[in-house]
C-alpha cells in the first residue's frame, strides 16, 4: 500500500493507504482529525471545509495521492496557529462572540471558509459586501446565518487589525 | 452580541412576582460520599395537559400540600445534582442536545438557584433511563416547560443544604450565612467555606426528605440575562465531538446500500466476495434495510457501496407519485360543514404541502457494539428509551443489558425523535459479529429517511353582516408516524386529556392539542384527516403548526381584504390573547407595517401561538423579476427574497435571550424553507432529492439581510418553548407576502416544488461518486 506524505497542521505526516481515499476519510478515520465535519461527501455541504495552502479547499473531494508532500493542509483544529499571537484566530473569537453555533456542526466549516473569504478580499485589496455572503455556499441546517454574516463582518475588521 | 431588545407588558397571572406566597418544594438528599441532591422530574407538571407533548405524571405534583413523608419512597425517578470537592455542580440531564441551548439554559437555572458562576455548573447527557418512563422525550419545545421546576427545586436543597453544613463548621445558624459565586460567607465574621470545601461534609449517609424553598423571581441574578452558550469554544475549534467523531474501539466506518426506492429491501446481493475483496473491506451483512459493509475508511464503504449489484424488492410506494399522493389526500378530505346562504359572503383558500426532509446536517448515526450477552449503543437520540427498547428486542436482550449513550447532536429537527440509525447500526453489529460506526450517506437522507408528509389545508370562512361568523379549517395529511413515544405518552395520560378527545386517535388528539387559533371567528373549527403511509414520515420542526399557520393566516389576509380592512388592524380586533395582540403590535411598529414599497414588494405578517407562548413575523418579500431571476450558478435556487424579517416573541419566562434570539432566528431560516424552496419530489416510489443541491434548505444567498428578533416580556413567571415558535409564524408571513405581492395564493407549497431545478442523482448505485476535482476548486 501506498505511503502518503503532507504537512497536516504544521506537522508532517505519513499515512499508508490507497491513493483513491478521499483525504476527509484518511483525516478523519484514519488520522482522528474530526474538525471537518461530513455533510454530504460531494461537495456540496462544505461542511469538510478546510485549507490547502491558506485556501478553502474540501477534503471529500480530494484524492489523497494527488497531495504533494509540501502542501499544507490545515483544519480547524490548527487554524489559531496561523494568526499572530496566542489564543484563537480573531474568526474564531468572533464566532464566539457572536454566540454563532446552535448544533455546532457545521462550524469548524463555516469559519474555515470565512478566513478564506477575508483573505480573498484582503488579496483584492477591497471591504467585505453583502454581495461576498452570496459566495458562501455552507449549509447551516439550524439556521444561523444571521450571526454567521455578523460573525464574518467582525472577524474581517480584526484580521485587518492584525 | 447584539443584545434583543425587552419589552415589557404587564399580566395579571396568579403566580406573578409579588403574587402568591412562596411555594415550598420537597426535594431529597441522597446518600453519597459528596452532597447529592434530587428532585422528582415531575415536579411542577400541570395537572391538566394543556399542550402536547408534556411529560407523563409519573406522580402528582409534591408541594407542601401534597407533603407525604415516605421513607420508603421510591428515588427512581429523580435528577439529581451533586457537588464535587473540586465546587462544581454536576448535573446529567435525561434530554438531548440537539443544538437548541438546553446544556446551557439548564445550567443558568441550576446557576440561579445554587449560587454558582455557570462555568462551574456541568450538564451532561443521562444515558437512557427506563425507569424515567417516557419522561426522557425531547421534543414538542418541552424541555425547560416540563424540567424548570425540578431543576431548581434540586439546586435549591443543594445551596440549602450547603447552608446547613457551612453553619455547622463555622459555629453559626444558616440564616446568618450568605452564599456568593459557590462560597459560603459569614457577613459578621468574614469567615468562609466553599461549596468544594463542603461536598463532602453536607452529604449525607442516608436518604432525606427535605423542604425548600425557591428563589423569588424579582431575585433573579442569572435567569433572564443574555448567555452565550458552554460549548461555544469547543464548537469553533472542532472539539465538540459528535457520535461519529467518537473513538469507540474497532467500531470501522460502516454504510448501507439501499434500495432505488422508498422503503425497498433487498433480496440479495449478488457480488458478495468481489465486494469483500475490495480495499479496506472487513465486513458484509444483509440486513433488513439493505447490504452493510464495514471497512477501515468511510470512503472505501462509498466504494463499496457503489461496486454492489443488489437484486431489490420494491418499496410500499411502488407506483406512487406526488400527484397520485395528493389525489388521495383530495380523496380523503373531509367536509366543511358550515353552509352557504344567500346573505353570508365566503372565503376559501385551498392549498397543499409537498414532503420535506426533517434531515440534519449530521446524518443519522449511530455506533453500536452488540454481543451475546449485552449491548452498548452511542448515537443522538431524543427519546433514548424506546430505542434501548427497540434494540434490547431485536438482539433478544433483556432491556437493562443494552446501554444507550446520548450524544449531542449535529441537529435534529424531529429527526432524532425516532432511533432508526441506533436500532440499524445495533443489526448490522449483531449480524456481522463486530461493532459497527454506522453513518448514512447524505442521498440516503431525503430517499430513505424521515420525511415531513405531504398534506392538503383547506379554510371556509363565512362573513355575514361584516363579521366571521364560522372559521372551518380541513388539514390532511399522509399519516405522521408518533412511534417515538408521543403516542404513548398519551395512552399513558389518557385519563387526564381535557374532555372531548374521546374517540380520536393519536395523531388527531396531537392536532387538536397543538392547533390553537386565537382569533375570535364565531364558530372555529380545525380538523384533521389522514391517509394511510407507504412513507416513513416525522414530525418536523413544528408538527403540524407551519402548514396549518400558512393556510389559516392567507385565509385571515383574504378575509380582510373582503372586509376592505388592513390585514394587521383586522388581526388585532379578532386576537383573543392580549400577549398575541401585544407581539403582532411589535412587529407592526418595528417593521414600519404599511409603509410604501416599490410594485412587487410587500410585507407580509402573521402570528402564531402554541407551547405557552406566542410570536408574530412580519417580513418584506422582493417579489421582482430582477430579485428572482437572481443567478448565482448551477443548482442555486433564489426566487423571491425575503429583504426584512422582524420577529417579536413572548416566550413566558425567559432563561436566555441570547439564545432564544438564536431560536428564532434558525426558526425564520426553517420557516422560510418550507414556504419557499425546500420539498422533496416523488417519482415512481422514489424521492429524486439526494443532497443539499437538491433539497434547497436556506442558504445565504436566501437569508434576509436584516433579521430582528424582539423579545416580549409579558411577566409569565413560567419559560414556554422556544425551538419551534417561529417556524409556523415565519412560514405564514413569507406565504402572505408572497401573495400581495404577486396577487395569488400558490396551489402548492413550497411555491417552487412546480420545478425541478436540478437533474436527480443516480438511483443504482444509490450514491453518487466522490469527486475527485478538489484541489481545482481551492478558493
């Protein structure tokens, strides 16, 4: 059996399994890294919303063998290493903030998601739109989109800060 | 944190603040090697069943009155709260998670009563409890209604209790002892002991009956005032673990294969040992509802799955399409029987509800380890009894060797109601020897899973001289199957249902206690028909309330309109309640109701009352071809938009706003849903939706920019239910804005089922493939 080799959270890692497994299967079932959630395995749910490289990307849709060994994978569970200073990436503070999450499950995914779009804008050099949450295709099945558009508006103005 | 804002009206209810006296509570102190407190679960439940679904009376209510001391009372039935030496407060709630707050909401009425930051207060989840009875139901908005009182009676003998032992170590009488944020002081001294310090010198060695006394509300320090939720940092960091993220040894990833149709089963596999020979493959097992295979990753069973040949029976719906469904339900509609004259001017409005998915975004799963001589079983379930039952049945197990976990849930809606995924994942573990991690594919969700039935509502107001004299309502619907323990709550209540159910079944006695209209409307009548299930049906987010709501309130806008009299002052001179009145009037002034709006935009309004509470919505619905033809891409259905939301609700007592604001909000998304773009379509005996690219729950490119939530305080000293309340509400005002601003009522809702806007995945294999274009789609 193949040997898979990336950089998962900061950290190399090795995994043997075939090359067809979906990289969600092999974080998930494989490694024990449960942050992305799994909500319809095709792309649609982005539930599984992680980064790949600092970009959203979904884990479900990602063969693992097509990893090269530098790409740097990162899931929710390593997402505060990537801001400045200790403690939670500034999304993160916002989402609790804003008390966002009903069940929860859809989170990790959602704010996943929302620090790309920020960065997107930041590239662009351009403030957040109304029109930007239309690009935003997560389900959140309890309905918590008002707090997630509130949630991102306030994440956004502090990872300008930072 | 945008806080709700509070209004407040005064009411005269007997147990107001300031009202009668205090009652005095017994509770009981456990024996125990730290202080253990409990109170009966069925403390403070009314006597009569006002609504449906409250708890069984496993006895009668224990207050001073009823005070008979009996050593030998049976502890069976008790929550209790112990106190750790660490001064924390351990509470494990017999109700489940699902994401509604309770873990929270619960801990700030333990908080209020104990004296203790939340923090420092744990909920957890009970395993199953038989001995509960049906008292283990989460469900109808219930929870804080039929636990608030128990609760704090429990946490108030825990301080109380506390008090005692603190008064002994510190050479005084508890009166003279104050408790503040888990300590208790000696104001003369400034002596001190901390619950930690105490836990083990207030336990006690033997069982006690004790009485005490509860907080008066006017001291309220916690309930009332927003709080953000306990889990809140584990959800945002990926901690929170939901049944499949649990490590349960060798319990490999397993998935079903299942029929092309509705309900099918299978026959026979046909490749059995080419699918064993697949990469990661353990396991294959024919079960009733269909071929299980478990392997060491959840994409090798996808793989698995898809590579099977099955050989299939057909489903009960073989042959059936929505149009053969709805001419059935045509069929069985009963008579409206109030007749027309010559001098009575009628209104009618006739119109029908498609199936809907009451699937969560976790889908169902569950992890069950069953052998020979016991069981054990982890998954989120609202009603962990009957599915202990269920599976102690099937493996031939006596009940207490099958151990039920309860496990947040990533949602339910209804859903988890039923134990569907815990009773599979228990017969594929038994037939393959091994435990199992079951977990449904998405597409198995909206073809396989519960559904929200199809029904028809019809409403025959009459008018005469200007004023309603009869107001007929006819729901019919595909039977909603309550085998989760709704029914039986009610055969074990039977006796004490209010006069006049005799006769109904289940599901009309259910109709009848949740259906209020409260508008005087002379003679009032809401019935309901059903036609017998090929389908595996739930109740959704709201039971019957939401199509109900919808029907009733565009009739009440026809009725005005006839009347020549504006929809929002025609409302307020028929409500009955002075709480309803009180919220439509919020909502009429915060939305600025009636103001001028271009042509094909209009408000729209409603109200609602149900679980000890009410709600009003009023939204503004973007009804122009620009808004509509809004194209965001493939599969993304728009439509109308709804611009403005305002939502106003008087709950009772309030326990946290922050989250009952988040209630109402995630109701709207719900309610939205249903009147706009979320149906399943039947084909042939098949559902062709198969993912959220087909079933269009709300997305952000739906959700009203503005959404307020305003919370009415009407000074009800008791907490109503929240996760329903404004499902059936917001359903209706979208359903009413929808036809003043286009001038018709649809025939059917949600008003895009007409159209199929996606092309149905593929049937055999069940599931789609996983694609493998992920990285070109990085953003």
């Amino acid at each position: 059996m193949p040997k898979q080799t990336f950089i998962l959270n900061g950290e190399k890692v090795t995994v043997t399994v075939e090359d067809d497994v979906r990289l969600l299967w092999v974080l998930r079932d494989i490694l024990g890294v449960t942050g992305p959630k799994y909500g319809c395995g095709i792309n649609v749910c982005k539930a599984c919303t992680s980064h790949i490289n600092g970009k959203a990307f979904n884990p479900c849709s990602v063969r693992v063998g097509d990893l090269q060994s530098d790409d740097e994978v990162t899931t929710i569970e390593g997402l505060a290493d990537t801001a400045p200073g200790p403690g939670l990436h500034p999304m993160q503070k916002a989402w609790i903030d804003r008390d966002v999450a009903q069940c929860g499950y859809c989170q990790p995914g959602q704010i996943m998601e929302a620090v790309a779009l920020v960065r997107r804008l930041q590239k662009e050099g351009r403030p957040l739109r109304e029109s930007d949450f239309d690009s935003i295709r997560n389900i959140c099945r309890c309905g918590t989109y008002t707090r997630i558009r509130e949630a991102i508006e306030q994440g956004a103005r502090a990872m300008g800060r930072s | 944190m945008t806080t709700p804002t509070v209004e407040t009206t005064t009411s005269d209810h007997e147990d107001g603040p300031g009202g009668v006296e205090r009652r005095r509570f017994l509770g009981y102190v456990l024996a125990g090697t730290t202080l253990a407190v409990a109170a009966d679960l069925s403390l403070g439940t009314p006597k009569a069943m006002a609504a449906i679904p409250s708890a069984p009376q496993i006895s009668d209510v224990y207050d001073l009155e009823d005070l008979q001391t009996d050593a030998a009372l049976p502890t069976s039935a008790l929550i209790s709260i112990t106190i750790r030496e660490n001064g924390t407060a351990h509470f494990e709630f017999p109700r489940a998670e699902v994401g509604q707050g309770i873990i929270t909401s619960t801990a700030m009425i333990i908080a209020e009563e104990l004296d203790l930051p939340v923090r420092r207060v744990e909920v957890t989840l009970a395993p199953a409890r038989p001995e509960l009875l049906l008292n283990q139901l989460t469900g109808g908005s219930n929870t804080t209604f039929s636990t608030y009182t128990p609760v704090r009676v429990a946490a108030a003998l825990a301080r109380q209790q506390l008090l005692a032992a603190a008064a002994i170590e510190l050479g005084t009488t508890a009166d003279r002892l104050v408790t503040i944020a888990g300590v208790v002081r000696d104001p003369l001294t400034g002596q001190s002991r901390s619950y930690g310090d105490l836990a083990v010198s207030a336990a006690s060695q033997v069982l006690k009956t004790v009485e005490v006394a509860l907080r008066p509300e006017k001291d309220f320090k916690v309930i009332g005032k927003p709080h953000s939720r306990l889990d809140a940092h584990d959800a945002v960091t990926g901690a929170k673990r939901f049944t499949t993220d649990l490590k349960v040894p060798n319990a490999l990833p397993t998935m079903v294969c299942r029929a092309p149709q509705h309900q099918g089963t299978p026959k026979r596999l046909l490749n059995r040992s080419q699918i064993l020979r697949m990469p990661g493959v353990t396991h294959v097992a024919q079960v009733p509802t269909g071929i299980a295979v478990r392997a060491r990753t959840f994409g090798q069973c996808i793989d698995a799955v898809r590579a099977m040949r099955v050989e299939w029976n057909a489903g009960p719906a073989d042959g059936q399409s929505d149009a053969t469904v709805l001419k059935a339900l045509r069929a069985a509609e009963l008579p409206l029987v109030v007749p027309s004259t010559p001098l009575t001017q009628t209104i009618d409005v006739d119109v029908a509800f498609a199936f809907r998915s009451s699937a969560a975004l976790e889908t169902y799963s569950a992890i069950a380890d069953v052998r020979p001589d016991r069981a054990e079983i982890w998954a989120g379930l609202k009603v962990p009894i009957l599915a202990q039952q269920n599976i102690a049945q099937m493996a031939g197990l006596p009940q207490d060797k099958v151990k039920v976990h309860v496990i947040t849930s990533g949602g339910s809606f209804g859903h988890k109601l039923f134990s569907d995924h815990a009773l599979e994942a228990a017969t594929i573990s038994k037939a393959m020897g091994v435990p199992v991690k079951l977990m449904w594919h998405r597409a198995d969700e909206p073809r396989q899973g519960r559904l929200h039935p199809m029904a028809t509502s019809r409403v025959r107001a009459s008018i005469l001289a200007g004023q309603v004299v009869s107001f007929e309502q006819r729901h019919t619907s595909v039977v909603t199957d309550f085998s989760h323990g709704l029914g039986e709550i009610l055969t074990s209540t039977a006796d004490e249902l209010p006069t006049g159910l005799g006769g109904y079944g289940f599901s009309q006695s259910i109709f009848l206690l949740t259906q209020q209209l409260p508008y005087n409307f002379g003679v009032v009548t809401q019935l309901l028909n059903e036609t017998d299930g090929a389908f595996k049906t739930g109740s959704m987010r709201n039971i019957y309330s939401p199509d109900v709501a919808v029907a009733a309130e565009l009739a009440i806008d026809q009725i005005a309109k006839a009347l020549k009299v504006d929809p929002v002052e025609f409302r307020t001179a028929h409500l009955k309640d002075p709480r309803v009145v009180k919220v439509l009037e919020t909502v009429a002034k915060a939305g600025r109701w009636g103001r001028r709006l271009p042509k094909g935009v209009a408000q729209g309004v409603a109200v609602h009352k149900e679980y000890k509470g009410c709600t009003a919505v009023l939204v503004e619905l973007d009804c122009r071809p620009t808004t509509v033809n809004r194209d965001l891409g493939p599969e993304t259905v728009t439509g109308p938009r709804v611009t403005k939301a305002v939502i106003a609700v008087d709950p009772g007592l309030v326990i946290n706003p922050r989250g009952l604001e988040a209630q109402m909000q995630g109701g709207f998304m719900d309610g939205l849903a249903l009147t706009l773009t979320s149906s399943c379509h039947l084909r042939d005996g098949k559902f062709l939706e198969a993912s959220w690219d087909n079933y269009f729950y709300t997305r952000q490119w739906n959700v009203p920019p503005q959404v307020e939530v305003h919370i009415v305080d009407s000074g009800v000293t008791t907490p109503g239910g929240a996760g329903e309340a404004a499902v059936g509400t917001s359903a209706a005002a979208v359903a009413c804005a929808y036809a003043r601003a286009t001038g018709r009522i649809p025939e059917m809702f949600p008003i895009n089922h007409g159209t199929i806007s996606f092309k149905p995945k593929t049937f055999v294999p069940p599931i789609p493939p996983a694609p493998t274009n992920g990285l070109k789609t990085a953003r």
